[in-house]
C-alpha cells in the first residue's frame, strides 16, 4: 500500500499534475485559522469515551529563560507512552498546546490549577495532568505531576522524579510516571516488558531535544516556523539515524508547508516529492504492530496528508475531465482528511457543494 501511494506520487509529480501552479499571491492563509482546523481533527481522533485524559506542557521554574521545547516534550513522551496501551482516550499534546494559546497562558500559568481545568474543560477532559520541572545546577532535572479529576476539581495523585539533563533516566523515568497516571486514572497499570521494551528502542536523549524542538515549531501552519521545524528534524535523525517518528513528523511538517504554497499558487512539487519519499524510506506502521515497538512516534496522522494530497489532484483532474459527481467525491475524502487544506475546500464549494461559505474565504485570502 505504502509503495503504492508513494509511485502515485511519482506519477503525479512526473506529469505536472502535482505541481498544481495557480496564479501565485503573496497573502499567506491565516495560520490561526488553518490551526483551528487542524486541532478539530485532531479532536475528533481521541477515543470516545468516560475518560479523555488532557497532557498539558509542563511549567519550568529553572529561574532562567524557560524551556518550552522541554516542557511540551514532557506532555508529547507521556502521550506516546500513555496512547500505547490502548486503556483511555488521549487528546494529542498539540491539542493542549493550541489551548494554552486560545487561554492566553503563559509558562507561569501551566501549574495552576484553576487555568489549567479551565482549558482542560473547554476540550471536554475528563482529567487534566499538570506538571512543573527545575533545572539544578548539577544537571539534574526535577520534575513534579499533578492528576486533576476536572469536574470536580480534585487532584488524584502526585509523583516526582528526576534525572540528569545527560537523560540517562529520562525515558524510563517518563515511563514510570504513565504508568502511575494510568493507575491513577482507571486502576490498570503499564507492564514492566512493555516499559522496558520501548525504553530499549528510544533514541538519543540529545536527538530527542531537537525532535521536541521540531514537535513546537511545527504545532502551528505558519511557513516560517515550520521551515525552522525541518531543521531541527533533520538534526535529530542526524544523531539518530534510526529515529522514524523524527522523519515521519519531518514529512508532515513538508506537506504542512506544500498546503501553504497551495493556497498562495506556488509550486509544492518539491515538497511533497520530499514528504512521499520520507514516507517510502521510513514507512509508517499501523498502531497494532508497533504497539511493543518505538515509543516516540507522536505522529498526528502524517499519511493522510499524502492521502488528502492525492485526492485533491484526483479531483482536479476529475474537474478538468468534467466528472463533476466523482470530482465532489474525491474533493470531499481530501477535506475529511485535511479539513484546514483551503484549496480543496474552494474547489468543492465551486462544484455547488455549499459548506461554510466564511470559512472558505477565510482559508483563501488569493482566492486563485
């Protein structure tokens, strides 16, 4: 399947069709917008059920500048420890990244409690996970978690950890402390192989620092930022050749940007070309089989990029061919999959398929 997708590529790009050029503007989509999309889709992704557990970033009070590559990191590896098992539903860190800004929180408000329930509840958590980390001066980090049940506004349990910045513990003191927030939350705990297991298959601690470092730049569709985030991608599978979800997160970031350079008609050819051929050379996995395997890979569903891409040129191929009825159809699987993709939204409404009309505009200030 995975080398299917990638030779459909090849074939688009090859023929031109997956340059899909318009009149270039200079007006970029605004990214709040995009973000809002992209952060519903994500939403939609969390399992429906009693438990939807929200990892918010974590605050630093090293007394210098903070961190907050760090302190998403934590939330963004608690998440990948906490998705495997399966047990509750897990809102992706970027979803409490884009509720921290929407709340206007700055670091000093990620361990309050009353902002922190306040935006856990307006994603709909069931319980919140706070937390604070201290550099000391030896190198050793600190770090403190608070489990929050958010309607009545109880705190659960607390546990604190350090290790030393060098991350000989880091990955199985974050292992340590999913397990004890799972049991916590629902009673079940994380087993011991499973710990040990993807404790095992982590990267470097150091090619982890410039994957979050990615991960934050990379939360948000501003062109800039993500162009920042292909660099620290690349630096993280530069010291660990072996990081997969590095490349995987390194190819959303480029279909990301190609769907920029779409709205503003410029060509995203070279992007995407990149982005697929990532995506041969790493192919992603499904969760069942790497449920033991690779526990860093917070991906946000890097494929349906590439499947929302080659819809959309099947559906402006099929809007030159005059196919209108299957045109709305492959224009609309794009949409499902990318809903902040401002070019197929704008296709779709010009084939008669009313949506929202605001919207549209919105995501296609050149209107191309």
């Amino acid at each position: 399947m995975k080398l299917f997708l990638f030779c459909m590529i090849c074939i688009f790009l090859l023929t031109g069709h997956g340059k899909m050029v318009f009149a270039s503007c200079l007006t970029p989509p605004p990214s709040l917008v995009m973000d809002e999309q992209m952060i519903g889709w994500l939403k939609t992704q969390t399992k429906k059920s009693k438990t939807r557990i929200a990892l918010f970033p974590f605050e630093d009070r090293s007394q210098i500048e903070p961190d907050l590559a760090l302190g998403s990191g934590f939330a963004i590896v608690l998440y990948d420890f906490l998705k495997k098992t399966n047990e509750t539903g897990i809102y992706h860190p970027f979803v409490m990244l884009h509720s921290t800004r929407s709340n206007n929180l700055t670091n000093a408000d990620l361990f309050d409690d009353e902002k922190i329930l306040q935006a856990a509840s307006s994603i709909e958590a069931s319980h919140a996970v706070l937390g604070l980390f201290q550099r000391q001066p030896d190198g050793t980090l600190r770090y403190f978690i608070k489990i929050m049940e958010v309607a009545s506004k109880k705190q659960l349990g607390t546990t604190i950890e350090e290790f030393t910045d060098q991350g000989d513990r880091f990955f199985a003191s974050i292992g340590e402390a999913s397990s004890q927030i799972l049991k916590t939350i629902s009673g079940s705990k994380i087993s011991t192989d499973f710990l040990r297991n993807s404790v095992a298959k982590s990267p470097s601690y150091e090619a982890y620092r410039y994957y979050l470092k990615g991960m934050l730049e990379s939360s948000s569709y501003n062109a800039t930022r993500l162009e920042v985030a292909k660099a620290w991608f690349e630096k993280a599978t530069s010291l660990s050749y072996g990081f997969k979800s590095a490349f995987h997160e390194k190819a959303r970031t480029l279909f990301m940007l190609a769907i920029i350079q779409k709205i503003m008609g410029q060509d995203s050819s070279a992007s995407i070309g990149e982005a697929a051929f990532l995506l041969k050379e790493y192919p992603l996995e499904s969760e069942k089989k790497t449920k033991n395997g690779e526990v860093l890979s917070s991906s946000i569903g890097t494929e349906r990029w590439l499947k929302s891409h080659l819809a959309f040129v099947s559906g402006m191929n099929l809007v030159k061919a005059n196919q209108q009825g299957q045109a709305q159809k492959e224009l609309g699987i794009a949409i499902s999959l990318v809903p902040e993709d401002g070019l197929a939204q704008l296709a779709l409404s010009r084939l008669g398929k009313t949506g929202d009309a605001n919207l549209v505009s919105q995501l296609n200030p050149c209107n191309l």
